[in-house]
C-alpha cells in the first residue's frame, strides 16, 4: 500500500526554518501502531495523519517519534496547508476534530494560517520538581503548570543561554518543560520547549505550548494580541491572541518535500 506524504516548515514563510512536520492524509484510519511505525521512521516531532469526515470536517491525529498526543499546533497549521496547496481544499475554514475537541483552522488574506485552540492557563507551583534545576542548570524566577511545566525567567539572554540536560528534564513529571521570558524588538514574549519525555528533546515551534503561554502573558502584559517568538536554533515567528476561552495561533507554512511511502497492506483499525 503506498500512501502520500508531505514534509511541511510550519511558523515560518521560508524553508529550512519553523517547525518540520509529516502529513499522511488517509481515506481511513490505520492501525494505531502503524501509525506510531510511520511516526518513528519519519523521526520528526510530529507526524499528522488526517481522514476526512464531512465537507470541510476532518479528524486528526498526531504521532511523536515516541507516542500518540493529544494535542499539536504546528503539525496541525502543516496539514491546513497540504489541504489549501496540495489537495484542492478551497473554503476559507477547515474544522480537524480531534481527542482535544473540534479545532478550527481559518486562512487569512496575507496567506497566514490561523489556529483556533482551547486555551489552557497555567497555576503557579509552590516548588520546584525533581528534575527540573538540574535539567536547565538555571534556576527561573517561578514555575507554573498547565499541561505542561511552565519556567519563567527574567530576560531573552536567559532563556537562549540555557543548555539542557535531556536525562534530568526527563524526570520532571510532566509532558514537557517550557521556558519563557518577556521579548524584545516587537516580541511581546519568547520560548523555547523540551519534551524528551515523549521523544522530542527540543521541538522548534510548538503551537501547543502556546495555548498556556498566551493566557499567561495576555494576562502579564495587559493585552490580547501578542507577537511570540520561540527561539530554538530554527526558531519561528507566532501572531497570538486571547479570545475567551480559547486562543488564536497564526502563522506561515512553507512546503519541503512531497513523496509516497510504501507499508504493507493491513487491516483498517476501526479507532
């Protein structure tokens, strides 16, 4: 059976930059383990496979090299942009549903993608967990939590400088550890996110964290409409919003490489 593939740069309007991401669209879903083999072969942080199910409506799922998550932004805006440049799509909003509920993805007039996401606020934490200092060799002003652990520091310089150990951030309890500081030049707030708990030690643009850090900072700063920047070595550009309950994630996606994989011919799974 051979399957279509793409390899899109998500958060950045040129290639080499962002986030890469893998896109299988299917006409069914595959096993899961399938899925994950396809995942882990691929070897990026994310990889999406989409079904159809109605018109405009899609479900989605997503694959780390490691494990099925519940939730990813920037292979999410990938698959948005396989639909709109590659699969004819030509509405003007796409709706993935997915185990986070429905997501909507709207295209914008200067070719942005925008995600439409719940928004998750982190609480701050009383202590630091296990891991955590030895894992930054850094110590942040304060810690929150979301689905994620939130480390917050003082300056740009500070969150940039920090070399982890993947081996002691894997300790801390949660999905993964974001860190973040105020921004400059524009950049209301930058990041970066390490998840070696689920096979992705530094992941480039991460939609999903933003969905904790833009109710923290639009709360922060006073303001709804925040320019973030995550600054790993690839780094990637994010236009944010706070709206209610839910938050708006924009951003480019460019094209790296369209191609077809071969897997052996299974049964379809029926979840």
């Amino acid at each position: 059976m051979n399957l279509p593939i793409y390899q899109i740069d998500a958060f950045s309007d040129r290639p080499f930059a962002g986030n890469p991401a893998a896109v299988c669209p299917l006409d069914s879903w595959l096993p899961a383990e399938t899925m994950q083999a396809i995942a882990a072969e691929n070897n990026l942080a994310e990889t999406a496979f989409f079904v159809p199910k109605s018109g405009s409506e899609y479900e989605i799922r997503w694959f780390t090299p490691a494990v099925e998550v519940e939730l990813c932004g920037h292979a999410t805006l990938a698959s948005a942009h396989v639909l709109y440049q590659h699969l004819a799509f030509e509405g003007t909003e796409i709706t993935f549903h997915s185990r986070s509920g429905p997501l909507l993805v709207l295209r914008e007039t200067d070719g942005r993608l925008t995600l439409d996401f719940p928004s998750r606020p982190p609480q701050p934490l009383p202590n630091h967990p296990d891991g955590l200092l030895d894992g930054l060799g850094a110590t942040p002003l304060h810690v929150l939590a979301g689905p994620d652990l939130v480390a917050l520091f003082a300056s740009e310089a500070e969150v940039r400088a920090i070399r982890p150990d993947f081996t002691q951030l894997a300790r801390v309890e949660y999905r993964a550890v974001i860190v973040t500081a105020p921004g400059t030049d524009g950049i209301d707030f930058v990041s970066r996110f390490f998840g070696p708990r689920v096979g992705v030690p530094e992941d480039p643009v991460t939609g999903s964290a933003h969905t904790t850090l833009i109710p923290y900072w639009a709360e922060k700063l006073g303001k709804n409409t925040l320019k973030a920047r995550q600054v790993s070595p690839r780094g990637g550009d994010l236009w944010c919003e706070l709206r209610g309950d839910r938050v708006r994630i924009s951003g480019y996606a460019v094209t790296y490489l369209r191609g077809e994989i071969e897997v052996a011919e299974m049964p379809v799974s029926t979840t």
